[in-house]
C-alpha cells in the first residue's frame, strides 16, 4: 500500500490579498524658479539634495537693493499722480461755475460735446486714469521686492539644488527641485482579471487598503496606504490594469522617509473576503485542479475542485470538498482512482507508528 500524509478538510473565511510590485512617485513636484531677476544673496541651508523644508520656510534671498529703489519711484509717483487729481478737481469746480454763469447770462444751450469740454471732463478723466496707473505701478513694485525672498510651498523634500550665493538668475531659472513629504503615490500593475476582487474609491467609502514594504532593508516600517485611483490607461504590454496607492508619510511620524522616489517597492493589496473556503498547501492541488482524497475505506479518491485563489503557498478551494474529508497533501507517483492507501501514523503504517503523525489543519 501507499503511504501517504493527509490533512482533514475545514472551511473559513479568508481575508484575500493581492501580492504585486510598484514604483514610488511624488505626488506633490515642483522646479522652483524666481518670479523676478535678480542677483542671490543667501540660501538656505536646508536646500541641499536630501533637506528637508516646510512650507513658507526662506529658501532664497534676491539682493534687495534695486527693488527697493524702484518702490521710492513709484511711491513718488503715486504722489504726483494724488497731486495732479487734487488740481484738476479743483480745476473742475472753476469750470462748473464759470460754465453756469455762462449759460445764466447768455441764455444759450450747448452741445454735449462742448459741454464735456468746458467742464475739463477729459483732463478729470486722465488725472483719475494716471492716478490709477502709478497706485498699481505701486502695487507692482511692493510684490516685486516681496519676491526678492522665495519661500518653500509646501512641506518638501529637496532633490536638486542649482544656485548659489552670487549667481545671477532670470525667471527661466531653476534654483531647486522639490517634492511634497506629506503623501507619496505607489503605482501598481494588478491584472485586470483581479479588479473584481480590489474595493476602488467611491464617494462614500475609500479604496482597498494596502501595504507597503520598502526596500531599503528589513528594518524598515511596513507602511500603510489606501488605493486612491484607478489610472485609465494599462500597461505596456496592455495586459495589466494600473492602479495609484497613496501612502500618507505622516505615519512615520518625523521618521526618515524609507521609500525611495523611483524604487520598486513590494506592495501587498487587500481583497475581498473568500467566504467558507478549504485551504490546502499549493503541493495538494494538481495542475488540472484535482485532489487526492482518502475514501474512509483507504482508497484513493481523485476529486475535481473550485480553485478560487492561489496565494504563496496555499490554494484555496470553495467547492468540491467537504468538512471532515482527507486531502493527501503528499506526493503520489501515480495516483490511480480506487487504489489502497495507507494514511502515515496510523496502524496500517508498519514502518513507523510514531515517526510520522497525521498533518493537523493548517493555520494562517
């Protein structure tokens, strides 16, 4: 006879997970240029490959000097500008009285044109519209010296610095290169197949959730994520759907961020729960999804099964077996329907009654 190892059929309810790989991306990234011209003054210590900012933190200072001196010229201006509206307004009050008196003595009614005219309408106009123009030349100069200081953002990591004390910079310039160190993105390749089984965000509930295992060593945290979006395009090979993990770094709580932005990462997707199914080691399940059965007369069943997921090293059976029935969880050379078998552990097992115990149920 045979002798084979067996485990006893159970049924619960499995938590399924879909294991995958994906690449890190910022979700928040910026060049960071000037608003302005100018010549840098100071940088921040902190704008160094690797620093860390926060949002309206200095990063840059322009030299001042020549904004501040268009500033004096435009509020001169303005001051001329107040100055000249002030005349005419009262230029405008003659006009207006001298205008009625005319009318009054001559008994004569005049055309709109000439009425315009004789009460400086157009020089009022043109005071009020100079006035305006040096107020917003005004405006101008006093966000143009604010912008001789360049703060940060947002909260940020630096990944490129390209500016010193001293340079001269336009505002095609690139200073720095920043990304957001508040949330990063983890964009995974699931088949599309394993859609159905992933919860994707809707307006009242959040996506599937998701860990994540960095890859700069075993130390590292394992960080949680949630899916965020499904992306509408597939992969290159157009056999993958894509889907956006969002991982919120604040979990780290002032920790090193471990993700690297372009590394592949491990990510490990919650599914949907396999109600009351069988779980057997990857080994018992063959290829044609069949299973080993002992008969409770000892001989060999072949029994066909639903294989509803396979994981790293179980498959999972949602019909086809029943509680209670033994399933050879070892390997038979040539296993034929009726054949006599001999269960390891028990009497019929001559070669060693207590070498080998019967396999208990697996756990998680």
């Amino acid at each position: 006879q045979t002798l084979v190892q067996v485990q006893t059929v159970t049924r619960e309810d499995v938590d399924m997970y879909i294991d995958t790989m994906g690449t890190v991306l910022p979700v928040q990234e910026l060049a960071l240029r000037p608003r302005i011209n100018g010549t840098v003054q100071w940088v921040n210590p902190q704008l160094v490959p690797g620093g860390m900012v926060t949002r309206g933190e200095t990063l840059l200072k322009l030299d001042p000097a020549d904004y501040r001196l268009a500033l004096d010229r435009s509020r001169n201006a303005l001051k001329q500008a107040q100055m000249d509206l002030q005349l005419e307004q009262g230029s405008q009050a003659v006009a207006r009285r001298e205008y009625d008196l005319v009318r009054e003595y001559s008994q004569k009614s005049f055309a709109a044109s000439t009425e315009e005219l004789a009460l400086r309408k157009p020089q009022l106009a043109k005071a009020v519209a100079a006035e305006a123009v040096a107020r917003a030349n005004q405006r101008q100069a006093e966000l143009n010296l604010e912008r001789t200081r360049i703060t940060a953002p947002f909260d940020a990591l630096v990944l490129e610095q390209q500016v010193a004390p001293g340079a001269q910079v336009t505002s095609q310039s690139t200073l720095a290169k920043l990304v957001g160190r508040e949330h990063y993105w983890v964009r995974v390749a699931v088949p599309a197949t394993e859609l159905g089984r992933i919860s994707l965000p809707k307006a009242d509930q959040p996506g599937a959730e998701a860990e994540i295992f960095p890859s700069t060593g075993s130390g590292s945290p394992v960080l949680g994520g949630r899916v965020v979006r499904l992306l509408a395009d597939v992969d290159s090979k157009g056999l993958m759907a894509r889907l956006l993990i969002g991982v919120p770094l604040e979990q780290l709580q002032g920790q090193p961020v471990p993700l690297l932005l372009g590394a592949m990462v491990k990510v490990r997707l919650k599914g949907s729960k396999l109600q009351q199914v069988s779980k057997l080691p990857q080994r018992a399940v063959r290829a044609d999804d069949t299973v080993l059965l002992v008969s409770p007369e000892g001989t060999l069943i072949i029994q066909p099964v639903n294989l509803v997921w396979r994981a790293e090293e179980f498959a999972y059976i949602s019909q086809g077996l029943e509680p209670g029935q033994q399933v050879i969880v070892s390997t038979v050379a040539s296993p034929i329907a009726g054949m006599p078998v001999n269960i390891r552990g028990t009497r019929g097992d001559k070669g060693g009654k207590n070498k080998i115990r019967k396999q208990e149920p697996a756990s998680d």
